[in-house]
C-alpha cells in the first residue's frame, strides 16, 4: 500500500517531485518519477469543509504540473498546463475541500510531458472523505480492508522500465503487457476475511479495463469519480477507461482466494505489423486476458463482523424529467481520413480526424494522445 497522507491533522500536505529508481525485478533497476518517492505517490486524504495547504516542490529538470482530477476548485487551484511548477520551484495552492466523499487521482498535466511523466509513475490517489461517509460503517481501515488500488499497465525489457514510442503510440497512446498494482508487479493482497472496500483507478495512459474476479463472484459497485452512488448495484464485471475510478465492497467471508482479472484489451490494435509499433510496443501480448491482483482471505487484526452493504449509500436530488420545456437528441460523430504521421511531432498530430456534433464537421487538426 502506499503511505497515507492525511490531511485532516493540520490540514496541510507537502508534495516533492522527483526523479529516482525502481527495481520492479530484483536486480533490475528502472528510472522512474515519483512524489515523495522513486515511484507514484502517497494516497493524500482530505476531508470536507476544510481549506487544505498543499506544498508542491518540484526536484526534477523539467517542468511539471500537479492536476487534482476530479476535486471542484477553482481552475487557478487546478494545477492544469497553465500552471506550470519549474525546476526547484514550490507551488503554494490551498484547496477547499467542499465536495462529497470520492475517490480521486492527482498527476503530471504539463504540456507535452503529460503521457511521459504519468507513465514513469507521476500518479498517485486523492482520497475526500465527509461525515455521511463515515457515518454508513463502510469499510475504512486504510491498507487493511480499505484499498486503493492503481492500476497500470508497463512495458518492461530485460526486467526494465521502457518508455513505448512509433507510430501505434502515436495513434492509441503508450501500452504495456505487464499490468501493475500500486507499482508491484504480480501483486498479492492479504485481506481480512470480511467485506472489503477496493478504490479502483485506471491509472494507465491508454487501457481500458474490463474487470472481473476469476472465481465469478459479485461484488456491489458503490461509487463512481463522481462519489456514492445513491444505492449499490451488484455486478460481476466493470469497465474502466483511463482515469476512471470505481469502488466495490467484495465480500471475502468465504475464506477463499480469488483474483481480479481483466478482459483483452480489445482496443490494442488499429493496425498490425511490430515493425510500425516502435520501441517495448508488443501488440500481441497486451490482447491477451491477464490476471491483474490477488486477494488472500484470512484473520487480520481483531475479530469483528463481516459487515453489510449500506441500503442507502447517499441522497441523490435529480432534475424532473416532467419540467423539461425542451427535448434535444444529440449525435457525437468521428471520422478519420487516409492516416499521415509527421514523425518529428509523433504524440502531437497524427492523420487527419473530423470530430462533430449531429453531423457537423467540426475538426480538430491536432490531438495529443497519452
């Protein structure tokens, strides 16, 4: 787990991005970008209502930013490409913290350096808890049965962290064929035998996630980016894109083992051919189903009860359909021309994509995929 960072005790948090190493093989030391470490960052944990300091100093030789994506502050507060950290310079934000419980991430968003800078590990996640949270008797012992969990997926060669390139990353964004937890390559948890919280956060540049538990069990999906949801919904799978979070309560009062597992990643390959794939792409491998974290029940702690799923999670006002004075129907089109790629800009342009709205040919000559 990573350390935790709570804000709540003098309502304040220092971050320091740096450079560093990370053996994710024994042996096989990678270089790697981090927030108070080699890899990732620490889960920060605010609370609700309060104005919270953040200290931001920036280690490495480039410029950086520090995005909270997903928390409601004012666009100064944001830490997006405008609001650029230089090298050896300390940003100063205080964030209020006025919205509902909700799993979030915080990373890089610098201009040009977000895909690199996220996939050497500048990721970390952003943790609001409120009093109607704490008041539902969710899962909530950090590390133990209350688990934020980043998922990755990494290219590695010879046990070493590759960064991707060519011409497949420029049209779909960097890929790996090693997913990691956390930063752990073949991940284990040991979880209490008891109903357990996973903080689920696509922290991947470009795959989407089909997840599932190998064993077929269900879990109860209680929240999205956007917080509670207003009442848990049994699944058995869940997708998520790039930067997507979702939370479960997975009950493990069985005792047995079982692994969270995802789907092919069926959007791997617009075009075949390795050698238009560049340097650590593997098409091939990436397509294939991977097992993606183990879970070990046992005796953890105090013997306490298994717990319940809350019938209510959170109370949720909708607008009134009835009201509505006006009904809209509304098509989002894409559509790409005969592919071009200026290899001196791979990542910043590539071909020619018309996006539109109901058939509107709006373009947009550049994109940046990450």
């Amino acid at each position: 787990m990573p350390p935790l960072l709570d804000a709540r005790p003098g309502r304040s948090f220092a971050l320091r991005v740096q450079s560093g190493t990370t053996s994710f093989y024994p042996g096989r030391p990678s270089d790697t970008l981090g927030y108070n470490g080699s890899y990732l960052g620490p889960t920060i944990r605010v609370r609700r209502g309060d104005d919270v300091a953040a200290v931001v100093t920036n280690g490495l030789n480039a410029d950086t930013t520090v995005h909270w994506h997903g928390l409601l502050i004012p666009g100064e507060l944001d830490g997006g490409p405008h609001q650029i950290i230089a090298p050896g310079a300390t940003w100063r934000p205080t964030l209020p913290i006025r919205q509902p419980a909700a799993t979030l991430l915080y990373h890089s968003h610098v201009h040009g350096l977000t895909a690199e800078q996220v996939y050497s590990g500048l990721a970390g996640a952003l943790l609001v808890t409120d009093d109607e949270e704490q008041g539902l008797g969710l899962p909530s012992e950090y590390g133990v049965d209350d688990l934020p969990l980043l998922i990755q997926d990494r290219q590695f060669e010879n046990g070493r962290l590759v960064m991707p390139g060519g011409m497949m990353v420029a049209m779909q964004g960097r890929r790996g064929d090693t997913i990691l937890v956390n930063g752990a390559v073949n991940p284990l948890a040991a979880v209490p035998n008891r109903l357990v919280r996973l903080r689920l956060v696509n922290a991947s540049n470009a795959r989407i996630y089909e997840l599932s538990f190998s064993d077929r069990r269900s879990f109860h999906w209680i929240g999205t980016e956007g917080g509670l949801l207003e009442h848990a919904v049994a699944l058995e799978a869940i997708t998520l894109a790039p930067g997507q979070r979702a939370e479960l309560l997975v009950d493990f009062t069985d005792g047995r083992s079982a692994s969270l597992v995802t789907a092919a990643d069926t959007n791997s390959s617009m075009m075949g051919g390795m050698g238009m794939m560049g340097r650590g792409a593997r098409r091939t491998d990436a397509a294939a189903p991977a097992t993606v974290l183990r879970f070990e029940p046992r005796p953890l702690g105090q013997a306490r009860a298994s717990g319940v799923v809350p019938t209510l999670l959170a109370s949720r006002t909708g607008p009134d359909a009835s009201k509505a004075v006006r009904r809209r129907r509304l098509s989002l089109n894409m559509a790409q021309s005969a592919p071009s790629c200026d290899f001196g800009q791979v990542g910043e342009r590539f071909g020619n994509v018309a996006f539109g709205i109901d058939d509107g040919n709006h373009r947009r000559g550049q994109f940046a995929p990450s």
